[in-house]
C-alpha cells in the first residue's frame, strides 16, 4: 500500500529522536477504502498507549499523500525471529514474548473512547510479522490496520474476513462476529509456534490452513518437541479450542495461567533476555547480508 522509511524527528534544543515514517501510496488516496483504513489505522493505534503496543507519534495528510510516523523498535519481527533459531527457544523466553504480548493485547482489549465507553477492539491479525522484538528488550504488537473497533470509519462488509489465515480464529474464518477470544486464538497459534520452532497450520496454502482450523485437531506439542511440559499443553490448547467459550476468556486470563506455570517450574520471565537474544540474531543477519 506504500513505503516505509527510517526517520529522524527534530525539535529545538537538540531534541533528536529516531523514527519510523509509513507513507500511502498517492493512488491509493483516490480509493475512499484504502484511505480510511489507512487513516483509521492511525485513529486507533494513537488511542491506545501501552509498552506493548507500538505507539504513533505523528499523522497527516499533503498534497501527494499521507503519512503515519511511529516509533522505532530496532531488532526484528517474529518471523525473522524464529527463521534465525536453530532450536525453539527456552520456555522461559517464549513465555515471556507471549505474557507480554498477551497484556498488551489486555489493554487494547479493555481500552475506552474519551467518554469511557468501551471500544470494542479486536485486533485480528495477531500473527509473526506484526509481533516487534527489540534489541532492548521490548516487545510490541503493531499494525492495527484491519483492527475491529467502534472508533472506524470504514467498516468491513459483514462476512468478510480480514486477516492471514493460518493464524485466524474459527469464528473469523466463518465470517461470524468476533469478539476479543478471536485474538486469544491467535496468540494460542503463535504460543504453539514459539515453543516448538515449527508452523501449526499449513503454510502450503490458505484453504489448507482454514481447513485444520475448523477441523478443531491441534496435534500433540509432545511431538514437535519432546519433554513438552503437560501443563503447557493445557495451557495451548485452552487458548486454540475450537469453541470460544471453552477458551480463555481474556488475555488476562492467559497471562496469569503462564505467570503461574513460569513460577512453578521457576522460570524467569524476563524481556532483558529476549533482547540479548535478539542482538544475536541481529549479528547473524548482518553476517548473512555481507
């Protein structure tokens, strides 16, 4: 839809800070859909304020354009993450990634409009390439471009699905309406993903994907990775049943279950962690492209 660009944002007294510019393409601004949801992009991420939620820092339109600036995460997506892994990654750090996430997720969940009424939000494409990893240590959800919320201006035409299929929720491919346990499904995908270094749905194809999906059959973690802790597993398939309401009812919810399992298997949950491994990662890509 558009380019994106490494940035500086300027201010009096030496103020400097690095940024992110993500402009649409000219054309695109002719198209009334692609421009409000480009611009209702930015209305909703600029709602929501949360570490784990990329923030917006700017947004305008000029003759040729808009623009929407965020902050910058240096480090890499999740799928860049996973690709440059030999191995899963020791529990500790996967449930760290997915505790922090999932909180974030919490607030937009829980998030209001000025008036304190609820926004209603789901994000819908909770999947590896929107999931930032930074050589900090942070973690951050981003893209909230096909988000569900009160505060659109363009609203999708009832039935139709938005998102990358083989990390939607039942009920999104079935074109039903969607509530916040849509994203609990989808973070029980990456959760799987993360812990055993392998897909859970095919990627061969969308139809092959939305075809497991529904078909409701998550395969044993056990596996893909021997000595898969039970508790995990319960925790997993909590999160992908195929019945929302056999789900957890709130990325809370998630959360407290993986604080409890992290406590008694005495796993450090730790972000500082997460960043060191990144930095790694960051090497090894640096080497790849000389």
């Amino acid at each position: 839809m558009g380019d994106v660009y490494l940035g500086r944002l300027l201010a009096a007294h030496g103020f400097e800070r690095p940024i992110v510019i993500k402009t649409i393409r000219t054309e695109l601004l002719g198209d009334e859909r692609a421009a409000m949801m480009f611009i209702d992009e930015a209305r909703i991420a600029a709602s929501l304020h949360h570490r784990n939620i990329l923030q917006i820092v700017d947004f305008d339109r000029f003759d040729e354009g808009a623009f929407l600036v965020t902050e910058l995460v240096e480090g890499c997506d999740l799928n860049v993450f996973l690709a440059y892994l030999s191995a899963p990654p020791p529990y500790h750090l996967a449930l760290t990634i997915i505790a922090e996430l999932a909180t974030g997720l919490d607030a937009a969940h829980e998030a209001t409009a000025a008036d304190g009424t609820p926004l209603n939000l789901v994000h819908r494409d909770v999947s590896p390439s929107n999931v930032l990893l930074g050589r900090l240590g942070e973690i951050k959800l981003a893209d909230f471009g096909i988000a569900k919320t009160r505060l659109r201006s363009y609203h999708t035409v009832s039935g139709t699905i938005k998102g990358k299929a083989p990390y939607m929720a039942p009920e999104q491919i079935l074109g039903e309406p969607l509530d916040r346990r849509a994203d609990i499904f989808s973070l029980g995908v990456l959760l799987f993903e993360l812990t055993t270094r392998t897909r859970l749905f095919s990627e061969k194809s969308d139809a092959g994907a939305m075809k497991q999906i529904l078909a409701g059959e998550i395969p044993d973690p056990t596996v893909r990775r021997p000595g898969y802790p039970p508790e995990l597993t319960a925790i997993v398939r909590r999160a992908l049943a195929r019945d929302r309401e056999a789900r957890y009812p709130t990325a809370r919810a998630l959360v407290d279950d993986l604080d409890a399992l992290a406590r008694a298997r005495r796993w450090r949950l730790s972000c500082s962690a997460v960043g060191e491994l990144v930095r790694v990662i960051e090497q090894r890509a640096r080497e790849d492209a000389a």
